[in-house]
C-alpha cells in the first residue's frame, strides 16, 4: 500500500507529556461509609420489618449489608490510572488533518445557565473547545508513534492481537501507513500483522468467518479457504502463522464477530428456502446460537492464552443504511455480545460508538471506513487500552465508572 500523502498538524510536544492527575474527591469516604453502615442497616431493618415482618426483613437487611460491603471492597482504580475518555459521553473533534481527531468528553463543570446565559447568535461556528475540555480527553498517542517520541516507553515489546473482520484488518494496515510501519500481508482473509521498529511494537490481525459453527457447511462462502470456524482456524493457521513468523504472545486481546454472522444467518436462510428470510429481524433463537458461540470464542481464547491476558470484544458500527433491517440486526447481535461482556467482565472497545452517525464523510462503501479521522481515532483507542493492560493495577479499574 502506498503511503499515505497528507499533510498533517505540525507535532506540538506540548501537548504531550505524563497524563494529568485524576483529581477523586468523593463526597463521603469509606472510612465513614463504614462507620455509618450499622446504622443504616438498622434502619432499613425498621423500614423491612414494618412491611414485609421480621423474618424477610432480616433477611433483606442481611443481603443490603453484604452488597454494600461487597462494593466497597470491590478494586478500586488506582490514581495512577488514567480514567478511560472512550466510554464517557462527549463529541468527536475533527480538525484540520486526520490526526487532529480526538474523543471529547463533556466536562464535569457546566456552564451555569442563569448566570451566565449562552445566546444563538454568540456561536461561532470557528471556534476549538477551550482547553479544560482537551484536558479530558486521551493523550494523542497516534501522534506520538508516528514521530517515534519517547514518552511511550510502555509499548516498546508489546504486542496487541486483533481477532476480527476487514474492519479490524484495515484499521491495522491504515495505522502502519500511517505512523511508518512495516505491514506483512499473508492473505486477506486470514492473517496479517504491522511491524512499528522503533518500539518493536507489534498489531496483530486474525481474520475470521463469523462464528460459523461447521466446516460442512459448503454453501456458506465457498470460494473462501478453510477452515472456516475459528477453532480450527486457531489451531490450524493463526497459532502456526504465530509461530512461524516469531510473533509474541499478545498484551493486549480486542475480538469482535458481528458482520460475518449478519452474512452467515442472510445466507442460511436462502439455503434453508426459510419463510424466516435473510432480511428479517433475527429471531430469539438466532441470537442465542450467536450468544454460545461468542462465548466459545472468548474461551478458545483463553484457552490459547491464558487468563491474565486482557481481553476487549470490539462493539458495533452502525452500517450506511438501513435497508433490509441490516442496522436492527447488527443493533440485536451488538446488545447480545455487551450482555456476554458485562456477564464475563470483558471490557468494551466502543470505536464504533463513537462514530456513530459519521456516514456520510467516513464510509467508503456500505460499512467500512476509510483511511482518516476513523483510523487515528481506532489507533488513539488501541494505545490507550495497552497502556491499561501493561499498567499495574490498571486493568481492575471498572471501565464504566471511571
């Protein structure tokens, strides 16, 4: 692939450095959470007793004293740790260049609307975000690789391994072009990998079918190489392809499988002549084969890799249009795959969360997204993420409470 041309923001070092500090000042501590619970508990003992009488309220206020105890012995995350902007509501920034786009979330100090009322015609549709607002957001990591800078010394042997689509796939080549990195393609549809040689940085990609669950199923994508289901393609290509090339056992897992599977029920259906049809909402049962195999997914890669080693499960994008129910049937299998990660304390990587409604300037067909603001967006996520998983402590933090 060629590399890429544009002109990008001059590199202000500035804007770099050691993160900020996460200012926590909690309304009340644990210390006096804990010496108020005995009196709460008495309480709701009271309240329970006159309600539901003695018995269930004692056994009401015991599980309200466990819970609470249990939440607050739960990890807390470290001040250290760097408070994840990518699940906070905010605003996609988009400057100038590609690598001008930043996550903004929205600060925590809102403007006082009586006292100091906004009117419509002081907008100025010009204008950047003040700084405080920038402060929020994650440090601008992309950047930092593609000038080979050394305030990252955290990724310098690192491997992260993308198990996914072409959506993954191009992420992972767009980000080697962009930050001059060497990619290493062995098939489309299978495996490649971004070599970055002043870290030694290493982006891993596994292609996969979808969670297609048999390899006699000569009907699903024929002209496609097998194996198709991801546990002989596991076993049989990807582990080896590791091996062979000297790839290193990954810091950091990101899987996803959402489009494939869209394509696989599509194409069932006509094989089936079903009255169901390809374009229909996914039915309950279709959802719950999905569920089994994502989780199967999740333990096959464990199994390969331990348990130690994070792992995140890639949301949705929303596709172009809508035509045929395809946005409702990716929406149906996304809530799924977030019900599995809540169930098994996966964490999410919500980039196509962040980019939803960005159809018209990103996409370059019916769901898949150029090279640009989409790609260092993707990158700043991925880096953020390592940097968590190779932290101390990092990884315990509770990505929704931050």
């Amino acid at each position: 692939m060629a590399p890429i041309t544009a002109q990008y923001t001059p590199l202000d070092y500035g804007d770099f450095g050691e993160d900020a500090p996460i200012i926590r000042s909690p309304l009340i501590s644990k210390r006096r959470i804990l010496f108020l619970m005995p009196f709460v508990a008495i309480f709701a003992s009271l309240i329970t007793l006159s309600v539901n009488g003695p018995r269930k309220s004692i056994d009401m206020s015991s599980k309200f004293i466990a819970e609470t105890l249990s939440g607050l012995a739960s990890p807390r995350c470290p001040a250290h740790c760097p408070s994840d902007p990518f699940v906070k509501s905010g605003i996609l920034h988009l400057g100038a260049y590609p690598n001008d786009t930043r996550w903004l979330p929205f600060p925590h100090d809102p403007i006082d609307a009586l006292s100091h009322p906004l009117r419509s015609e002081t907008i100025d549709y010009n204008a950047i975000p003040d700084m405080n607002v920038f402060a929020q957001a994650s440090p601008q990591y992309m950047k930092m690789l593609s000038v080979n800078s050394t305030a990252m010394p955290w990724v310098v042997n690192k491997t992260i391994l993308i198990i996914g689509s072409s959506h993954d796939r191009n992420n992972i080549q767009f980000m080697c072009d962009d930050v001059h990195g060497k990619y290493t393609d062995l098939g489309g549809h299978k495996f490649g990998y971004c070599t970055i040689p002043h870290y030694n940085l290493t982006l891993v990609n596994w292609f996969l079918y979808g969670m297609v669950d048999s390899e006699g199923f000569d009907w699903f994508r024929p002209t496609e190489d097998r194996p198709i289901t991801f546990e002989k393609r596991f076993d049989e290509v990807m582990i080896p392809l590791m091996h062979k090339q000297g790839l290193a056992k990954p810091n950091l897992i990101i899987e996803t499988s959402l489009f494939w599977d869209d394509m696989f029920f599509e194409i069932r259906a006509k094989h089936l002549n079903s009255t169901h049809g390809g374009h229909s909402p996914l039915t309950y049962s279709e959802i719950n084969w999905h569920r089994s195999r994502v989780h199967a997914l999740i333990s096959k890669t464990r199994q390969l890799y331990g348990s130690q080693v994070p792992i995140m499960f890639r949301t949705r994008h929303l596709r172009k249009d809508n035509r045929w129910n395809r946005v409702l049937r990716i929406f149906q299998l996304d809530q799924s795959v977030r019900a599995i990660a809540e169930e098994l304390g996966i964490k999410l990587f919500d980039w196509g969360g962040n980019l939803e409604g960005q159809t018209d300037m990103f996409y370059d067909d019916d769901q898949h997204f150029k090279n640009g603001p989409a790609t260092w967006l993707a990158g700043d996520m991925m880096l953020f993420y390592l940097r968590r998983a190779v932290t101390a402590g990092c990884w315990q933090c509770h990505q929704w409470r931050d």
